[in-house]
C-alpha cells in the first residue's frame, strides 16, 4: 500500500470510527432472569413468533451479522422486543475479514415489525461460538412453539457434558408458567 493511501487512511479513520459509533446505539443489559421484566404477561399484543421469522432473519435483516445464537423476548420502557445474538464477521482498518469466532452482534428489536431499536458488538460465548446439532430455525420448530401456545421467551446456547446445546424456555400464554427444555 502506498504512502499517499497510507496516510488518507490514517486521517479519516478517525471521522468513519466517529460515524460508526455514532451509527449504534448502546443495548441495555438484559434482566437477571427471563420474564422479570414482564407487566404480568407474556404475550405481547402483537407478536412476531420465533418459529416465524428466525429463517429469514439472517438474510433480511441488519440485526443479525450471521447465524443466530441467542434470543430472548424482553419488556423495556413498556416496550416489548426480542434481544438477538448473532455470529458476525469482523474487518480490520483495511476492510479486510478477520477471523474472529468471539465476535459477534447484539440488537434490540421491535417485537412486531423486527426493526433495530439499538445494536453493539458484543464477545460472544464459548457456547454461541461452537456449532450445534440444529440451527435456530430447527430447535425453534423442535420446541413445540405454536399458536397460540407455547411461545419461546429464550433460546440460549449452553454447553452441557461438553456439547454445545440449545436451552429453550418457553411460555404457557394463558398462565404465563415457564418452561425449559435443552434440545440438541
């Protein structure tokens, strides 16, 4: 690379690593436990179910950077949304990929329409960093979410006797008892 571009990268990374944090809100951290949060329900009014729209979701949306690794429904400043960890692919100053299996995106969205309230970059666990026997998608459908119920309220990675596995906790929507299963 010559001196010239050296340089001109130089003095602008500073103004596009202004605009980029400028770009990402902050996400809160999340309640202690699943439903702690919750005005003593948990079946928002409106709802996109994860069975529905965990497939699409990596290729639609700016939420996710790659396969989704967490999922949690949250009720904040009389808000609902859906807390969503995802894989993502890091670059250097140069543009240029860097692996980097830790690295990954949180965001905040909209229960209803899935649009981005806040996003970060977050260090992802070992757990959300192994492959697992299914996707999202698949233990989601695994789970028995259905209408009108159950309906998740998390899906976690965890490793259990050294294999990474999906924790689910799912909602009865009529009396609001959690259940948790770990699915492969």
């Amino acid at each position: 690379m010559g001196t010239v571009r050296r340089i001109a990268l130089s003095m602008t990374a500073p103004t596009v690593l202004a605009l980029c944090t400028a770009c990402s809100a902050s996400v809160a951290p999340p309640p202690e436990a699943v439903g702690d949060d919750y005005p003593g329900t948990c079946m928002p009014p409106e709802l996109s179910w994860p069975s529905d729209f965990l497939e699409s979701l990596p290729g639609e949306s700016a939420a996710v950077g790659g396969s989704v690794v967490g999922l949690r429904l949250e009720y904040v400043d009389s808000e609902w949304m859906w807390r969503i960890r995802s894989a993502d692919t890091r670059e250097d100053a140069f543009g240029e990929r860097v692996d980097d299996p830790s690295f990954g995106r949180e965001s905040l969205v909209d229960v209803r329409t899935l649009e981005i309230l806040s996003t970060q970059e977050t260090e992802l666990t070992d757990a959300e960093q192994q492959p697992t026997g299914s996707s999202a998608v698949g233990a989601a459908m695994s789970s028995g979410e259905q209408w009108p119920s159950p309906l998740i309220v998390e899906m976690t990675r965890v490793m259990e006797d050294g294999t990474p596995k999906w924790r689910i906790t799912t909602c009865d929507t009529a009396t609001n008892e959690q259940s948790v299963m770990t699915l492969d």
